[in-house]
C-alpha cells in the first residue's frame, strides 16, 4: 500500500495539503470514496488530487506510527551513537522498525473502526522529515565519493538533537 516515501514525493504531496487529518475534517467515507476511486484505477496520474489525497492520509497514519514509537528510535540512535552498535546494524535495524511501522500503519487503513479514532500529534510534519533524513544519509554513505563514518555520525546526532526538541 505504501511506496518509498522520498523528500521530494513528500514535498510535492505537501504542496497540496500533506497534513490533511490535521487540516480539515477527514471522514471515513471520504477515505471510503477515494479507496472505490482507487480500486477502480479511476486516479488520471500522480498528480491526481484524489491519488494525492489518498497517498496523503497513507503516509500521515504511518507518521503517526513513528512518531508514537519515538523512543525505539532514540534507543536505537543511541546505540549507535555511543559505539554499542555499528553503521550496519544501525541502518538493519532502522530499515527493520520503518518497514514494521509501515505494516502497522497498513492494519490500521484496513481497520475503519480505528482509523475512525485515529489522531495526529502536531508534531508528525516535523519529526517525520527528520527521520526520513536520517533515512536518506545511507545513500550519501553508500555512494563511493560518499561521506566518512565520522560525517554521517555528525549527521545522524545532529537530526537526534532535533528529534529531541520534537519530542
């Protein structure tokens, strides 16, 4: 149900309401309707405000998730911060508890009697951004001009310092 969420589909989704739990009253039957839209393949593209409508509400309910589970992601980032862990693990472990989220999220979308209670924190835009940069950095790492371990540790705790502030 999800894609990969980059900070460019991201960006562009927020360019039209990303938040849209946050921002308006979403009903159920709206979501109902854009599924039956969905289901039907009656999206014209990607930039189909009811595709991104749908998309929109996907990835809030999977920010959520993240954003509830926040402290596995400090404990985790502090593992790997203070040495108990090393890149590798960190980035297994981290790929682990996204996709985990990822699925919770999906049980969550197919329960309407729960998504129907379903509530985001204020907060989710900013947290969520700063997890998907935390995401992101594997790439730089991985490239072979890629930053140094040192760099991407410099990194990774500057986005921790952040993800504190959130909290």
């Amino acid at each position: 149900m999800f894609p990969i969420i980059t900070k460019k589909l991201k960006q562009i989704i927020r360019d039209d309401n990303f938040w849209i739990l946050k921002q308006r009253n979403f009903t159920l039957a709206q979501y109902k309707e854009l599924l039956d839209v969905e289901k039907n393949d009656k999206f014209d593209s990607f930039v189909d405000p009811n595709f991104v409508e749908l998309l929109s509400l996907e990835v809030s309910i999977q920010s959520q998730i993240s954003y509830n589970r926040r402290e596995d992601y400090f404990s985790l980032i502090e593992k790997y911060l203070v040495g108990k862990i090393e890149i590798y693990e960190f980035e297994s472990k981290f790929t682990k508890m996204e996709n985990e989220y990822i699925e919770i999220a999906n049980k969550i979308l197919q329960d309407f009697e729960e998504l129907e209670v379903f509530k985001l924190a204020d907060c989710i835009e900013e947290f969520s951004d700063l997890i998907l940069d935390i995401s992101e950095l594997w790439f730089g790492y991985y490239e072979p001009e890629g930053q140094l371990e040192n760099q991407f540790s410099k990194a990774v705790k500057n986005c921790y310092a952040q993800l504190q502030n959130i909290s």
